[in-house]
C-alpha cells in the first residue's frame, strides 16, 4: 500500500514518500541464498566410513588382574597392602611385566586426590613395563536409566 502527499501548490513532487524501499532487503536475502548454495556441498561431501557402535561394556575382574589404589592422601596400595616408596612401587611392576600373559593393573584413584598422585603412578607403571592399564571409575547413574 502507498500514499503519495504532494504540497499545496500542486505542482511540488518532493514530497515526503511512505512507501518501503525493499531493494536492500532483497540484496541481503540473495547474498545469503548464494552463501548457503556454496557451503552445503562442501559440508555435505564427507568420505563414507562405518563408524563403531557404543558398547560399555562392565570390567572382568580376573584373579590375575592388579588393583592399584591411589587414596585422597596420595599414598598407593597395591591389592591392599601399601606401597612404602616409589622404587617399592617399580621394583612391584617389574616383577609382574614379566609374567606370560602380563596381567592387567586397574587403577582405583580417589575422585579428591591430587593428578600429581594419580600421574606418578601411571609413570612408575609404564617404566615398570606393563602394558594394560585402566581405569576403575563409577557409573554416571543419568546414562543408565
């Protein structure tokens, strides 16, 4: 809808216009429409591949599996006992790298102890020379309704 005011004389054409200039409009709307054109094939184009399903799967606690529990205080127990010293820690590793088949060492690290605890056991597994290592943690109760 328009309206066209022209002045007292009649003569006057520079009066004031209401109508809406969508020129602007439509630029930015074919701007966008090029833009979206343009992106969505390369978006779309990715390489077919067979992702893995989710599986959680609950640990198997075998006799031969090795708990190592680090607890809020920093000291380490290995299957219940603790551990006096670092090189007690390696020289218990060592002992077990060598065994045929390796066992497993599940580390149980209290959720309050600190990473520096956690991290140097990790270390003194790994220079010890076991190559199965996990973590115990529990299960988030929100995924398992």
């Amino acid at each position: 809808m328009s309206m066209s005011v022209s002045g007292e004389g009649g003569g006057d054409d520079r009066g004031a216009m209401s109508e809406i200039n969508t020129t602007p409009l439509v630029d930015v709307m074919l701007v966008l429409l090029i833009i979206f054109l343009i992106t969505i094939p390369v978006i779309t184009q990715t390489i077919k591949v067979d992702l893995p399903k989710v599986r959680n799967t609950a640990t198997k606690t075998k006799p031969e599996n090795i708990t190592v529990a680090i607890d809020v205080d920093g000291n380490v127990y290995w299957n219940r006992s603790l551990v006096p010293s670092d090189q007690a820690m390696l020289d218990l590793v060592k002992a077990v790298a060598v065994q045929d088949p390796q066992p497993e060492i599940h580390i149980r690290g209290d959720s309050r102890a600190r990473f520096a605890a956690v991290g140097r056991t990790i270390y003194l597994i790994q220079r010890g020379g076991v190559v199965k290592v996990g973590f115990i943690t529990e299960p988030d109760s929100g995924y398992f309704r």
